[in-house]
C-alpha cells in the first residue's frame, strides 16, 4: 500500500470513504512526518492532539454514516489565522504567546467540514516578505536543493513559506495560504505546488491577522489542482462579519473541473516577456502555451499597459494600510508590552510613559521589513505626500483593473509564468528590499485588481528546481483558472519532488 | 522626493517606533532608494482618473440594529478580552499614568 503521506486530498478522502484506512492512521502517519522534519522549520507549532482529535471524529463519522467533506484529512493553518486556544503569532515577536479566544472564519471552515490541524506554518513576519527570511521564528527552509552541487538551503519563497515547504515535503496534504501580492502563487512556484488565491472576497478575512486589507485573501495550497478546488471550496463563502466578503453562492468547483480548452482563449500580456527574462522562464511560458493549444485552446496576444506600475503602486498602497492596520499593536491589549528603558514610568509627566510604552513595544516586537513597511506607509500617508504618492497609486491601481477588463474582452484567462526566477538561496537577495520585491513581479497586477489567479507546476530549471506558471482569470471565474492550471498540469506531467535530506 | 535624517525621525515618531540614531542613519538609504523607484508613477498620466476604492464592486450592508446580535462579536466578554491583555487590572486594561 502508498504510504499515507502521499496520499492527496482527494485520494485521502476517497479512501477513507472506502475504509482502505483510518483517519486515526492518516494523522498519525502526517504527525509523524511534522515532528521528523524540524530542520525545515515549516512550523511555529505543532498540534497532533487536534488532528487526533479531528481524525477520531471522522471514523466514528465513518462508522455512523455522517462523513463529512473533509473527514480524515488533516492540514496546516499557516500562523496568521486565528485559532482558539491556539497560539498565533503571524510569526512575529509582538504576538508570540497570543492565544486567540476566537476561530477565523475560514479555519472554523475548515473544522465543521471535518478537517484536523497538525500545526500552525511559518510565514514572513506578518506575511510581509518573498522568502520566509523575516519571521521571529527563523528562516523556513525549502525542502529543494540546487543541482549545481552547491548545497545551499534554499527560500521556500514568501510568505506562506511554511505551507509551500510543509506541502511540498509531504508533512501536510494541503494547507492554508494568504496572498496579499503573491504570498501563496510564488511560494508554490519555488516548491513545485499548486496554490490558488480566489477572487478579492470570496473567503473571509475575519480572524485572519490583517496585512493590507484591500489585498489580503485566502487561498489553498496543495499538490495538485483537484486538491487546491477542494480546500477552496470548503473556504470560501459568504460571511457576515466580513464586509468585503461576496455574497455569492460557492460553485462546485472540484465537481466542474474539465480540462477541455476548445473554445477557450488564452491570452499572453506581452509586457509581461521583461527584458533580461530567465531563459528558463521564456521557454516554460513557451511550452505552457503550447500545452493549452494542444488542450484546445486559443492563444492570442493581449497588452497590459500599465504592467510596469502595478509593484511600485504595491509597494505603496500595500504599506499604506499595513501602516494603518498594525497600528493596534501597541502593548495594551494583547502581545508584547515593552516599557522602555529607565522604568518609573508612574513617575514621567501624564501620557509620556504611555507613549513612550507604545513605541519601546513596536521597536522591540517588529522585526526589520515590518517596520521598514510601516515607515514607508505612514509616509506615504503623511500631511503633504498623501496625494502624490497615495491617491496617485489609487488611480493607478484604477488603470491595471482597467487593462484586465479589456484584455479580458479578448480572452478568457491569461498565461503568465508565476516568478521571474527559480528558488534563490537564502540569504542571496536578503540585504536588497527592492531584489526581493521584484520576485512578484508577476503576482502583483493581478492581487491589485482582485482577480483569482493560481500557480501550477509546470517545470524544473537547469538547476533542477520547480518553476511554476500562473493562470490569472476574470473576477468570480475560479472555474475558468482551475480548469486551465488543470490542462497544464495534465500536460506537464510535473512528478519531481525533493529529495529527503531532512 | 527623498528624505533625510530629521525626517525619518519625524516619521519613526508618528508610527510610533522607538529608533536610535544608528537604525534611523540606516533607514534613510533603504527609504530613499524604495522611494526614487516608486517616484516612476509621477509620470503615469492620470487625468480623469478615479483613485479605486473597491477592487471588486461590493454592497454595503448593514446588520439588524440589536444588541449582540452575532454573540461571538458582541457585548458581555471581558474575561476573553482581557485573556491576552499583558497588564490586566481589576478588569481593565493597565497602562502607564496617562493623566494626573
């Protein structure tokens, strides 16, 4: 028999179904593979007794006929949704010890459909960063290493690092992702997974620790394509506590999966063929287009003219509201509290120790890059700047939104190749902000205008590492880019997988 | 535009991050090279243009007018307020002497 922990999703629930296993030996078999693979650092947490607990629920839902969608399968919640009695910690210092007394509607999700928890991931510090370098809680390694002999440890990508690396390295079937400008697409990329970020609103943001409001959403991470339609389908949904959350009904998207293109048009942005672009990159784009023709599809060539603005627009609007939004961080109500140095703060003047408290908590919880975040947003948004940078990337963002909606006059979904490059060694672009902002590139016009876009594997570079392609798709149309990562996955035959060093 | 020193202390001081000399010397290049790239959307014409505010069309909606309505969001939780809090005092959030 396969080993459980290749099992995917689909192949878990199935067989469960058929009794060829317990959900007490699928969580007993992932646990196992957690705690035997802490060099990787995917985890700030590991919860085998909820996954226990879950898997215990659904052989006795088995048995009593009441299976759930996700019985029997176990996952990893990437640490920046909240999980009662759970320590979540978005990977930073100023919420390490945090427990929320409330669930995230998306993990809550997941729990009524029967799922288990085998540990909260490891991500970039309040999922800012491309390569999982900026957590409190150290580098998340990719279970990949270079064929060019070098031996480095490599980025798991950023900054649901943890989940890529987690999934890639079969600790977990699937786990949870959020993107904010690539966070789930660019890390599947470097491991060699699927991940899906579904249109802006189709799964709640409450419990999920906010980043840049207007950018953040949830998605699945998972092996293949029929994993990342299932775990979505059970995210998603309306929910009243979110005000941006649609109101729409959930699509079958598992059941709807078809990897018949005929009639289809794929459109390739040609500002997207950068100058300098990676010779393995241009010929994976190549070799994608020519997978969907064989699907039966269309190529056409469209323009995204603004394509060049969309990350310098990102790397304003997005700091802007972290800015704004970590601004509750300030040792009062929950997290660290750091009162600053020479104590006695009774005795300071009326208000100067509150002050004073509120910005020794923030220098000491905030790693770098988040402060780094805060600072280029609170200037960005101060008295004087605020329309020649805020409101002019506002309406920037307006033109990309507008350069998707005509392109998409023309073409049904959109071939792009989802990072510039292949997996980078940690610590080679830690020192450069701007390197490291350009890896979403490709990721980032897409979150501005709030369309669903997913990553695929699709091939190895001539180091031997996992290069991925992304399908953008029109807003609510999941379908329609599920069902094209799924022709390239067919067609790519992506089964390489990292090699056990851990 | 770019920004010097007083600057970025200026800025440190409103996020309300404690930064000493050294760390704000450091942050001036790291702002000012973030700063003179993301200066190329001057030159992006946007006449006529609206700033987006919703990125998917969305309705405003409002909840019926009671009192805990959703218990989860609602009133009467002080002790799970409070669970986290670092300095809880008599039920109430302590903080450093604010007035007199």
């Amino acid at each position: 028999m396969t080993l459980l922990t290749e099992l995917t999703v689909a192949g878990i629930r199935d067989g469960h179904r058929a009794g060829d296993f317990t959900a007490v030996e699928v969580a007993e078999a992932f646990s196992a593979s957690v705690a035997g693979a802490r060099a990787l650092n995917a985890f700030i947490l590991e919860t085998p007794d909820h996954a226990l607990a879950a898997a215990r629920q659904a052989d006795a839902d088995r048995a009593a006929g009441t299976l759930k969608p996700l019985s029997a399968v176990p996952i990893g919640i990437k640490d920046l949704f909240a999980t009662k009695g759970v320590q979540t910690t978005a990977a930073s210092h100023i919420l390490e010890g945090f427990v929320p007394p409330y669930e995230s509607s998306v993990s809550q999700k997941l729990w009524d459909a029967g799922a288990g928890m085998l540990g909260k991931l490891n991500m970039d510090q309040f999922a800012m960063g491309s390569s999982n370098e900026t957590s409190y809680f150290g580098n998340v390694l990719s279970p990949w290493r270079s064929a060019d002999g070098s031996n480095a440890a490599l980025a798991p990508g950023g900054s649901s690092g943890g989940s890529a690396s987690a999934v890639a390295a079969r600790l977990c079937p699937a786990a949870t992702g959020t993107d904010t400008g690539g966070s789930i697409r660019q890390p599947a990329a470097f491991v060699g997974i699927s991940g899906i970020k579904p249109t802006y609103g189709r799964c709640s943001r409450w419990g999920i620790v906010a980043f840049a409001s207007s950018l953040d959403q949830a998605g699945s991470m998972a092996r293949d394509v029929r994993d990342c339609a299932v775990m979505l389908g059970v995210m998603a949904g309306h929910d009243a506590k979110d005000a941006t959350s649609l109101n729409l009904p959930v699509p079958d998207w598992e059941g709807a999966l078809n990897a018949d293109m005929r009639g289809k048009k794929v459109g390739i942005p040609r500002e997207y063929r950068l100058d300098g672009i990676d010779a393995d990159i241009a010929a994976m784009w190549d070799k994608g287009a020519k997978m969907l023709t064989d699907a039966g599809a269309e190529i056409v060539d469209i323009s995204l003219p603004h394509t060049k603005y969309a990350l310098p627009a990102y790397y304003i609007i997005a700091p802007a509201e972290a800015s704004s939004n970590l601004a509750r961080y300030d040792g009062v109500r929950y997290g660290l509290r750091d009162l600053s140095d020479g104590a006695g703060l009774q005795d300071m003047p009326a208000g100067e120790g509150l002050q004073a408290m509120y910005a020794a908590t923030r220098a000491a919880g905030f790693g770098a890059e988040v402060k780094r975040r805060i600072m280029i947003g609170t200037y960005v948004l101060s008295a004087g700047f605020y329309d020649a940078y805020y409101t002019q990337a506002q309406k920037i963002r307006t033109l990309i939104a507008r350069d998707f909606a005509d392109a998409f006059s023309r073409c049904d979904v959109i071939l792009t190749p989802t990072a510039p490059s292949a997996a980078f060694a940690l610590g080679e672009r830690s020192a450069d902000p701007l390197a490291m902002y350009l890896n979403d590139v490709f990721a980032v016009p897409a979150s501005l205008a709030g369309l669903p876009a997913m990553s695929v594997p699709a091939a190895l570079s001539a180091d031997g590492l996992p290069l991925g392609l992304q399908i953008i798709g029109k807003a609510f149309d999941e379908q329609g880019v599920l069902n094209a990562g799924l022709a390239l996955e067919q067609r790519a035959g992506f089964n390489a997988r990292a090699e056990k060093w851990w | 535009m770019s920004v010097d020193n007083a600057t970025v202390s200026k800025i440190a001081k409103l996020a309300r991050i404690a930064m000493d000399e050294g760390e704000v010397a450091a942050l001036v290049p790291e702002l000012n090279n973030i700063l003179a790239w993301v200066d190329q959307l001057a030159e992006v014409d946007v006449t006529g243009v609206e700033p987006m505010t919703a990125v998917i069309p969305n309705k405003m909606v409002l909840r019926a007018d009671v009192v805990d309505a959703d218990p989860l969001t609602g009133g009467n939780r002080r002790d799970d307020i409070l669970s986290n809090a670092p300095a809880p005092q008599h039920g109430f959030f302590g903080v450093p002497k604010v007035i007199e």
